[in-house]
C-alpha cells in the first residue's frame, strides 16, 4: 500500500517506519524540520515537510500525491508542559490534527485512516480488577485533568469512525515504553535525583513497547475492521512502581525517589492522577483474533530487556 504517515519520526514513528518498509509498502512522512529528512529517508521513505497543524500548508504539501492510506501517530510529547492544559498541543493534534489529516485523505484518495487513541480514553479512575475491553464504555469523564485526554481520544475516534468513504480505524494503545517513550522520560529524570514516583501503594495500567505498538499499526492498517477500535497493550499490566524500579534497572539510574501523594497531585495533577488514581487493565483479545497480531514483549522486563522475575 502507499501510506501518508504522519508523526514518522516519534517515538512510535521511527519503529513504524522500519515495519512499513519491511512489509513492502511505500510511505511518505510528513516531517516538520527538513532535518530529519534523512531519518525516514534511511528507513525507506519519501519525506514531505510540512505542519499537521497548518491546514493550507498541508494540503498544499500532498496535493498531487496519491495514497491509500493515512495513518495519524503525532503527538508532540517533547514540548510537553510540567502540567496538562487545554491547549496542549497533543491533545490539538487530536482534535484538529486529526480534522486535517482526514482533509489530506481525501486530496491524496485515501479510502483508509488509523489513528492513534489511548486506552486512558477508558477514563481516569480506578477500574477495578476486570478486566476492560472495547466493548467497555469509552470516554467516561471523571471530573479531573485527565478529562481533557480522554476527550482528545474520543475526538479523534468519533471524526475518523464518522468520515464518509474512509474506513477508520483505531489504536488504543497502552502506556508507552522503549526508546524516546515514558522509560526514557523518567530515567533521565531519575539521573537528575528528580522525584517521580508517589509514595505507597501506586494505580496499574497495561503498557505497551513502542516496537510493538508499531507492529500493531500494521497489521491494523492491514487487515483491520473499518469503524473499530482496538486495544494495543502488552500482556500483563504492571503497577507505575514495577515500571519505573525497572526503568531504574534496565537505565542503570539512581533509584527513584518519591514524593508525597498529595503533593504529587498538586505539582503534577495529571500524573498524579495517572499514577495514583487511575488502575485498568487491559485486553488485547480482539487486535489478536482480527488482526493477527501478538505483543513480542509480553511484560516490561522482557521490552526492558531484564532477567524474567524468578
């Protein structure tokens, strides 16, 4: 297939590159510095400079381009803020972004679009222990900061699944891990003696390597079903301690240091939501039976690259 891939050289994006390449299809990256052309161009594709963010300039950039296929994995996680506002330019990327690149589909043919969502879509709270599917309610608000991701999840969902003559599709990933994803984040934390963890007991979620997150996003491109979400999570969910001790392992970094939970909630509220108050646990069920797909790394010590737990 030819793919107009948005966000190719994040931390999903370079991996995803490399997998598009090496199942046969032809991509063109959209890439905001003309500097890192030569990141896709090494991974085998065409780059094409422009902002997800700039409707006119977009659609200017893909004009005369014909493609299948587009897939939305922007975020702008590197710019992010100590604290989640409205503004914030991924959760923009979820809205806007989203109503630009289904612009871009239809100027390039594209009858086909994956997006990115995530399983915090479910809502910011404690799940329980049962385990959440797609047939769960999503887009639950909760009343805390957290809201404005699950809002930006529904966004882009409800604007791919609603696009007439596109078959949507939708990735609701776990938490991410490996290269340039949260591990990276907090080891470097970690080596600044930053504190990044509350103390006590910490919420579960189900987290995801960015490798095989971006397997999932091509088999989903491929085979999955138009109008449908899928879960794209690793097997065992873990609690945010097991992550960032094994973060603290696999980095070598001082140990992590903890906070007190309520100031954790109030020096970084969405975190502090994240990591205390909001536990789910998560099924990859349905993107394995439809769409082929397994996670390599079942658990964070195998993506991390640690001894299995004895």
């Amino acid at each position: 297939m030819k793919v107009l891939l948005a966000g190719a050289t994040g931390a999903i994006g370079l991996p995803l590159l490399s997998a598009l390449e090496a199942a046969g299809h032809q991509v063109t990256a959209i890439i905001r510095d003309p500097a890192k052309g030569r990141l896709v161009a090494d991974r085998g594709a065409i780059a094409v400079v422009a902002d997800v963010m700039d409707r006119d300039g977009l659609l200017r950039a893909v004009d005369g381009r014909a493609v299948d296929v587009v897939m939305h994995q922007a975020t702008a996680l590197r710019g992010a803020r100590r604290t989640l506002r409205p503004d914030d330019p991924t959760l923009a990327l979820r809205g806007r972004g989203t109503a630009h690149l289904l612009e871009a589909a239809r100027v390039t043919g594209a009858r086909r679009f994956v997006t990115q969502s995530l399983i915090t879509g479910y809502g910011y709270r404690d799940h329980g222990s049962r385990v959440l599917t797609e047939d769960d309610v999503f887009g639950l608000r909760v009343g805390n900061v957290g809201d404005l991701v699950t809002d930006a999840s529904v966004a882009t969902e409800q604007q791919v699944f609603a696009a007439d003559g596109i078959e949507g599709i939708a990735l609701r990933y776990g938490m991410f891990y490996g290269r340039n994803a949260f591990s990276d984040m907090f080891a470097d934390l970690m080596r600044r003696r930053a504190p990044v963890l509350p103390r006590g007991r910490t919420a579960t979620t189900s987290f995801i390597h960015v490798e095989d997150a971006a397997a999932a996003a091509v088999a989903a491109m491929e085979r999955g079903r138009d109008g449908q979400a899928y879960n794209i999570v690793d097997d065992h969910p873990a609690s945010w301690r097991d992550f960032i001790t094994a973060v603290a392992r696999a980095h070598g970094t001082p140990r992590p240091l903890a906070l007190p939970r309520w100031m954790m909630r109030l020096a970084v509220p969405y975190l502090g939501h994240l990591m205390i108050d909001t536990s789910m646990r998560v099924s990859h069920a349905r993107a394995t039976r439809e769409l082929g797909w397994t996670p390599t790394y079942p658990d964070l010590r195998a993506g991390l690259g640690l001894a299995p737990s004895s």
